[in-house]
C-alpha cells in the first residue's frame, strides 16, 4: 500500500477508534451496534433455493454462503473482511428469501440481480490447487459469523455490497433516489489495491454521441464537441449526480450505463479530439466496500467494526431463520 494510502486508512482507524471525534465530524460516528440472541437452530438444517444456469437447486446456507464468499473477494482477503461478507451475503439471502424477485427460487447467482455465486466445481477450476484452503477459509467465516444477520428498527436491512468505492462511498438516495438511514455516504480509504480502483475510458465525438444518444435517439449534439458538456454536479459521495449534455440533464447513474463505466465517481474532459473518462471505483458504491472492508480487517479490527462501519445504526442481530 502506497504512503498515502496508508496514511488514509489510518486516519480511518482514528475514526473508528475514538468515538469523540463525533463531535467534529458526527457522521463518521458509527452508531453502536448491539448484538442480540435469540435460540439459533441447528446449522446444517437452513436451506435456500438458488436458480443457477434455469434451474432451480436446494441446498444448505451455509454451502451457498461459503460459495458467495468466495465468488465476491478474493481468497486472499483477510478473515474478518471475509466474516463480515458473510454477515452481509447472509442477510441479502435471507431478505430474499422473504421478499425475493424468482417464482421459484430465493435468489439466482447473477451479480447484476443477486450475488455472485459461482458452484464448487466452478470455484475449484478458478482457484486450482488452492481450492480446498480457500474453502476451508471461506466456510470458517461463515461458521465463525452463525446466524448473525443485520437488522435495523427489526426488519432485515438491503446490505448492499460492492468491490471499491474510489475513496468514498454513497447514500442510496444519491444512486436509487431514495433515503435509506443505513446506507449513507462514508469515507473509504485503503482501496488502492482493488483491480478497478482507477479506469479511463476514452471515446471519438462519433462514439460519444452515439453513446449519449441510447438515452436519448433524438438528442442535438452539433458544433464544437468540447461544447457538448455543461454544468457537471456532483453527490455528497464524489460521484456525478448530473450533467447538462447537448442541452439536456442526464443522471450519473445513466450515464454510467450509457458509457460502460466502472462507477459515477468520474470526471469528463474533452481534449487533443477526444472525450475521456476518469474513473475511480468499480460498483454502485453503495453500502460496504468489500476492499475497504479489507483496508479496515488489516488494521486489526473485526468484523463487527467493519460492518457498524459501512451500515450506519443497523444491528447485528441472531436469529435462527430467515422469518423475522
């Protein structure tokens, strides 16, 4: 990790250190996060429907768990950073399977609708000779987590994930329009290692416009191309919230689609005949940061921490299914 990395997620351990600090900047002041017990049931009697390539299987939670653990970090990440992404793959599992989106199925294993969830015979032809430690590593976290989930006001929580934020995460508001008290924007340092962290696009005023114009086919767009952009607004997380091209307004989250960027936290300039993208981030950059979450474990905290970090007020609460 870079110096300055280093030193930004230092300036992270402060805050999650000193609880005073609320008082110069109470929104980095995680809310204390309660844990309550309720009677678990046995482990290996919770199951879950999981739709893979059109079919439907059932199988136990904790395999599926194990199985998105592994699918969403590397092997290599630290344990509690693994433990706290069981905790938050649990809850979205058990979310779902309350208020799932499949007739005949709790959740799929497509990133884009649910959560990564490559089979073991996938997994094993990824990790090769060292399938079987980073199962064993992955079902530990599972194991080591039991039946904690995350609640807020007692309902599960939407625990959102993704893989780096580019230094700051957002509000659901900011992404899906709508407030959400636990998923509010936060600093997140130490992610310089993520892949994705850093990408550029670059794109021809033809590519550009014929981009742009998926949003909108009858879009005018003519005259000097570094006229095309106007009055860029951003969120309180850094990303785009708007942008004025051709004379109309375009969320950043449309033109994140429209563009194939990793994030909305990117900035456009138009130069030497072409438009460039400046990206930083990879996900919707709403929730947990999955290499922050890491940053966080390499400083010596679990993953209770990490989680009362990224979901502001909610509680890690036991439970022995997936009903409440």
């Amino acid at each position: 990790m870079s110096t300055v990395g280093r030193a930004a997620v230092l300036s992270l351990a402060a805050v999650l250190l000193i609880p005073s600090a609320a008082s110069v900047q109470p929104q980095m002041d995680p809310e204390p996060m309660v844990l309550l017990v309720q009677q678990p049931q046995a482990q290996d009697v919770r199951t879950i429907t999981v739709l893979r390539d059109g079919s439907a299987e059932r199988m136990k939670l904790d395999t599926y768990l194990t199985q998105v653990v592994l699918s969403e970090l590397p092997a290599s990440f630290a344990p509690e950073a693994m433990q706290a992404q069981a905790v938050a793959a649990r809850t979205f599992a058990c979310r779902r399977q309350l208020h799932g989106k499949h007739p005949d199925a709790d959740v799929c294993t497509e990133s884009a609708c649910c959560q990564a969830c490559l089979s073991k015979e996938q997994l094993r032809a990824r990790l090769g000779d060292d399938f079987e430690a980073a199962w064993d590593k992955a079902s530990a976290a599972v194991q080591a987590t039991g039946n904690e989930v995350l609640t807020y006001d007692g309902t599960l929580i939407e625990a959102t994930y993704f893989s780096c934020s580019g230094g700051t995460t957002e509000a659901a508001a900011a992404v899906w329009g709508s407030d959400v008290p636990y998923l509010q924007s936060v600093s997140s340092p130490g992610e310089q290692d993520a892949a994705r962290y850093q990408s550029t696009e670059t794109l021809s005023p033809q590519a550009f416009a014929a981009a742009i114009r998926t949003l909108d086919a009858e879009l005018a767009l003519s005259g000097d191309p570094s006229d095309w952009v106007r009055d860029i607004t951003r969120t309180d997380g850094g990303g785009v919230d708007t942008a004025c091209i051709g004379g109309k307004a375009f969320t950043g989250t449309q033109l994140r689609r429209a563009f194939g960027l990793n994030s909305t936290k990117f900035t456009l300039q138009y130069r030497n005949g072409a438009f460039i993208f400046d990206v930083l981030g990879y996900g919707h950059r709403v929730g947990m940061s999955q290499y922050g979450a890491e940053a966080i474990a390499e400083l010596g905290f679990d993953y209770r921490a990490i989680l009362r970090y990224y979901y502001r007020g909610a509680e890690l609460t036991q439970m022995d299914d997936c009903s409440a």
